[in-house]
C-alpha cells in the first residue's frame, strides 16, 4: 500500500491481522507537531472570528472544520447582516492572506426537524465554500 501523503509503500499485514513498520525522523515528527498546532491555531482563529460576528448566540463545532450557530434575539433578528459582516471578513482576508470562513444559513420554517434546516444551511455553506475557491483562483490567475 502506498502513502497518499509521502508517495512511499507501507507495509501491512501479520497474524494478528495489523501490523504497520515505518520510521519518523526527528525532523519529521517536529514538522507534523508544527502543523497540527497551527491547524489547532487556524481553528482558534476561525471560531473567534464567527463567535465575534455572532456575539449573542451559541457557536458550536460540529466537524473537524465545521462550526454551527444557533442563532437567537438580536443576531437572529439581524441574520442578514451578521453574514454581510462574515463576507466582508472574507473579502479582507482574501486580499490579505487571512482566515476564509464559508458560511450558509437555514431558517426554522415549517420544518418538521431541526435537521432539515442543518441540511440546508450545510448545502449553502458548500455552495458558499465553493464561490470562495473560485473567487480565490480567479484572483490568483
């Protein structure tokens, strides 16, 4: 089996049906700690960056990268422009390097579950994530 991440074969297989043999150099092992703590970092980054456009309402992470927000009192009344707030923070962070947040919205209207308004502020969240790679590769071009 090859190593999608190193292009190099690993070897699998013994009597107790697992066996993995591989080394890390030192050098190796502090690169994958370096990049996990700025993973951790970026995730930090991106959720006080969405708890700060939505200052009155409960941000959850729901996925390695994923973040949702129940929105309640003002910032529910205010939806719209808590998300006009996040696409400007996109914008500048575009032009500057910064943290990029998709982000898709969903209200609670006649739903017979709160799932299905999940689904569907997850379906605008891609679509959202989607127009931002565009809109970077058009910018690198």
């Amino acid at each position: 089996m090859v190593d999608p991440v190193t292009d190099r074969y690993r070897e699998f297989g013994s009597a107790d049906g697992y066996d993995e043999r591989f080394g890390q150099s030192k050098e190796g092992e502090r690169f994958f700690d370096t990049a996990r703590q700025a993973g951790d970092q970026y995730l930090r980054d991106a959720c006080k960056t969405i708890c700060d456009a939505f200052k009155r309402s409960p941000v959850f992470r729901v996925g390695g990268d994923e973040f949702a927000v129940i929105c309640q009192g003002s910032d529910y009344e205010c939806v719209d422009a808590m998300l006009a707030k996040m696409r400007d923070h996109n914008g500048m962070a575009s032009r500057t390097g910064g943290i990029t947040i998709a982000c898709g919205m969903a209200r609670f209207e006649a739903d017979e579950c709160v799932a299905s308004v999940f689904e569907r502020a997850d379906s605008s969240m891609y679509e959202n994530k989607k127009a931002l790679k565009t809109a970077r590769h058009d910018t690198d071009a």
